[in-house]
C-alpha cells in the first residue's frame, strides 16, 4: 500500500511544495501549500495520520497564508529520522526549530491535533518561536487518556493489523464516516516502520501552563472517546492566561480535523487574525 500516501495527496485541492528538510535529527518531509509571502502557519497531524491529512483543510487555511504541513520525523510519514535522535521533550522543541530554521521562518503559528497538539503545545513552552497555539482535541496536554479508550486501543498497539486498526477507529468515531483513502492509509500503516519510536507525552505541570504568555485556541470533540474533556476544558481555563475553547458537539477525536474543516478552518482563521503578538 506505498501509494495510500499519494491516493490522499491527490484529494488536496490546491497546488504544494514537497520540502525535505535536512537537520542533525534526519529529513524532515513538509508540504507547503500558500502565497510565499503569506503568514507562515504549520501544521502538525495525530500520531499515525501523516501530514497528508490536512486535505480538507488545506485550501481555506492557504488562501492567504503560507501553510507547512510536517511529517513528525518519528512517526509513520516520509520523514526519515537519524535513529534515536528525538528522545525526549526537549529534542521535540529543538526538532521543531530546526523545521523552522529548514524553512526560512523565525516565528509561526502552530496548529496540531492529537499527539500533533502535545508536540505543538510543548514547542509553545519551550521556544520563543510560537506567535499564536490551537490545539484541536489535543492528546496529553491537560489530561490523560481514558482508561477505556487504552484498552480499546491496546490489541490495536501490540498486535497492529489493518482489521485492528479498522475496528478501533469505527469504535472511537462511532462509526462516523471517515475519509476511505486516509483510513487506508492510517489503517494498512502504509508508510512503514521508520525505525523511531515517538516520544510518550507527558502533561506539563501547572506552573508551566500558567507561564503561556501567548493566545491559545483549544477545540474540543464533543463525541470524543479519548478523554474527559470537561477536565481538558477545566485546566486550561483554570491555568491559561489567554484561553478560548471552542466545543465541536458532533466532533470525535479521530474525525478531527478532516470532517470538521467547515467547523474548524473559519474559527481557526478569525483566531490568526484577530491576535497581535
């Protein structure tokens, strides 16, 4: 299935660049897509979904911006990692800039769901180089998994397999439909084994969350099976000094972002607009 990658590639419904970035950590493949001159916003994707699934989002989030969809070096993608190079929270952040110093940008707003939101939420904690954070059903950045969702996803992790991988995204969604040639691609792990391992998030303290001092958009999926988002809403209004949650009723984790670009892309643009930083 080498060519899942391209079978959604070809759903994106604007002209992109395809950059191989090369840094002490390995290649780092990002797809830009936008007027060169445009607001750099990048783009950070759920653990195994690939930057490729932005595909829904792209054109309305390109229009004026110029829009970096990354390939998390760890992770399935085409992004080629130097092994054992990203091990730890702060070889994520200095990954990040070297993205960064690859594409020419000094600062950019940085959007990410699922694990893409913890990667983004952490490069905002640990660099000067974020202007302005959304986080889309974000995994791990201020509350932990369900218990339910992890033993659903358990057989799925140790045994992997294009049925387990079916079968649990239908559970999560609720049997939502789902983009066929994107959950072939996330279902056959079509990309392959890269020989990395990914970095186990781990929430950041309070103290740090009250030191954000940048604007911070937060979606929340309404339907989502991974975690309590009531306690994910609590400790961001709680801790974030400049916080709006938007609450998606119909979203799931794994519908995010693609099923929801008409929900997400207008407020995720008014967001990047109306902020001075």
């Amino acid at each position: 299935m080498e060519n899942a990658y391209d079978a959604v590639l070809a759903q994106w419904p604007v002209p992109y660049e395809t950059l191989d970035l090369p840094s002490r950590f390995g290649t780092t493949r990002v797809l830009a897509a936008g007027p060169k001159d445009g607001q750099p916003l990048i783009l950070l994707h759920g653990g195994g979904a690939t930057s490729s699934v932005w595909f829904a989002d792209i054109e309305a989030l390109s229009a004026d911006r110029r829009v970096y969809a990354v390939d998390h070096i760890s992770d399935t993608g085409r992004s080629v990692p130097v092994r054992g190079s990203v091990r730890t929270r702060e070889d994520v952040v200095a990954w990040l800039e070297s993205v960064l110093d690859g594409l020419a940008v000094e600062r950019a707003d940085v959007a990410g769901h699922s694990y893409g939101g913890w990667n983004a939420l952490v490069f905002a904690l640990g660099s000067r180089r974020v202007r302005r954070l959304a986080l889309i059903d974000p995994s791990t950045c201020f509350a932990g998994f369900k218990p339910s969702y992890l033993l659903h996803a358990l057989p799925m992790m140790l045994f992997g397999g294009e049925a387990r991988r079916r079968r649990f995204m239908a559970w999560e969604t609720g049997g939502r439909p789902l983009d066929p040639a994107w959950l072939t691609l996330v279902a056959t792990g079509a990309q392959g084994d890269n020989g990395s391992k990914l970095v186990m998030p781990k929430r950041p303290s309070d103290e740090e969350l009250r030191k954000l001092d940048l604007p911070v958009l937060l979606f929340l999926a309404g339907q989502t099976r991974s975690h309590d988002i009531h306690k994910i809403e609590e400790r961001a209004r709680r801790l974030l000094p400049d916080v709006t949650v938007v609450l998606l009723p119909d979203g799931a984790h794994h519908t995010l972002p693609q099923q929801h670009a008409a929900e997400v892309d207008p407020v995720l643009l008014d967001f990047l607009s109306s902020r001075s930083q």
